[in-house]
C-alpha cells in the first residue's frame, strides 16, 4: 500500500490541534506548515511529529504548496486543524490506497456551525477534493484554493468532520481574511461590479441559503448563517470596489 502523508496548515489553533492530529495519528508522516503561531500549536504539533515548518502567510494555495514540497509519501491528505479523521473515514481510506483506481477523491464535509450541523443551506454533503496522489500537482487560488488533478477522480462515503466557526468572533475574523484575499483574487483578473451589483447579490445570497438551500430548517443558526453570508458577499464585493476606485 502506499504510504500516505497529511498536510496541515495552522495559526493559532491551540484550541483545535491536538484533536485534529490525534484523528490522523494513523498516517505514515504529519506536515504541520504554521503561519507563526502565538500560541502553544507549534508545541502541541511537535508531539505528533518532527515535520512542523514556519512560513510566513502569504495566501492559502502558497501555504499548501510548500507543505507538499514537505511531503515525502505518494499520496496526501489535506485536513485543516479544525477538521477531524473520523474511524470510518480513514478506514475507508486505508481500503482505497490498497488498490487505487482514481488519482484523487472528493470527501463530504459535515459542517458544524455555533454548534449545530448545517445540514442545509447548500452546506452538506460539501464535497471537497482532499485526498490525491502526490505526483505533481499544485494547489491555486488566493482563498478557497484547490487542485487540478491528472486524472480521474471519485468520491468517498464517509464524512470529514468541520468545527468551523464555533463562536461568532471566530467566524467575523475568518471572514474579513477570506473577503479581502477574494477581492484580491478577483482584481487581478480584471473583476469590477457596479452598485447594483453590490446591494443585490447580498440579496440573492440570503433567499439562496435560507429559501431555496432550507436554511430555514436549521432555526436560529440556519437564520444567522444566511445573513452572515449575505454579508460575505458584500463586504467582499465593497473590498472590490475600494480596490477599482480608490
């Protein structure tokens, strides 16, 4: 079987990382890469594994692609110190590398948010690209990045479980870091919206995540994570305004 290696990225994630590594523990190596952490993450990684690197954050592709160069295994698995492995997963992955048919594989995220799973508003199943052969591929894109991989892909059954956003102040500091790389990204591709633009996409954002995804389902949380992406969309989108005009 292939030996398979995980890549973490981190800052200030004392709170998250212990769990995150002790659910992966089971991986033939760990690469930590840490954006200077204040806190004790450096500290607690080191107790898993010997492979911990700091680099600078410049943006979320640029830190993944430095953590692969790190990894010596021929395939990776890409986890955030929020997320957790659970039993079922990596036994479904264990099984998978023992004869691969794909060269990468989509996992379904469970997503918790203020302490309740976002089975709605376009949240679940979440499938994200995380699992692939470590065989020259790179990740792009300033934030929500990914990869473009040589060949097929499949998806797995089990899920990835996702503690994003356990309190409001994290997720309003996620955000502003998160707009202002979009709007980054969409500047240097020549992006500009006008007013209209900006006051109705926050708009059609809501009615998409509380109506037609059933956020409405999910009832104090389901309400709140509508507004907040509403708001996604516009502090991002000003954030491209201010970049054009001023």
């Amino acid at each position: 079987m292939p030996g398979i290696g995980i890549l973490v990225l981190t800052y200030n994630e004392e709170d998250n990382i212990r769990d995150c590594l002790e659910s992966v523990d089971w991986a033939d190596e760990i690469v930590v890469i840490d954006s200077y952490s204040t806190d004790r993450t450096i500290e607690i990684s080191k107790e898993f594994t010997d492979k911990v690197y700091k680099r600078e954050f410049d943006n979320f592709a640029s830190q993944r692609n430095y953590g692969l160069d790190k990894i010596e295994s021929d395939w990776v698995l890409a986890v955030d110190a929020d997320e957790r492995v659970t039993v079922e997963l990596r036994d479904e992955i264990l099984e998978i590398l023992t004869a691969p048919d794909m060269v990468a594989y989509e996992i379904p995220r469970k997503n918790y948010f203020l302490g309740k799973w976002i089975k709605y508003c376009g949240w679940y199943p979440d499938y994200t690209l995380r699992l692939f052969q470590n065989k020259g591929v790179s990740f792009s894109g300033l934030v929500h990045e990914g990869i473009n991989p040589k060949g097929e892909t499949g998806k797995l059954n089990h899920d990835l479980i996702h503690y994003t956003y356990n309190n409001l102040h994290h997720y309003l500091e996620k955000i502003n870091q998160y707009t202002s790389l979009s709007a980054e990204d969409m500047f240097y591709k020549g992006k500009n919206k006008g007013l209209a633009y900006i006051l109705i996409r926050p708009l059609v954002e809501f009615i998409k995540k509380y109506i037609l995804k059933k956020g409405f389902l999910l009832g104090k949380q389901g309400l709140f994570l509508s507004i907040i992406s509403a708001f996604y969309q516009f502090l991002r989108y000003i954030k491209l305004w201010e970049k054009n005009n001023l």
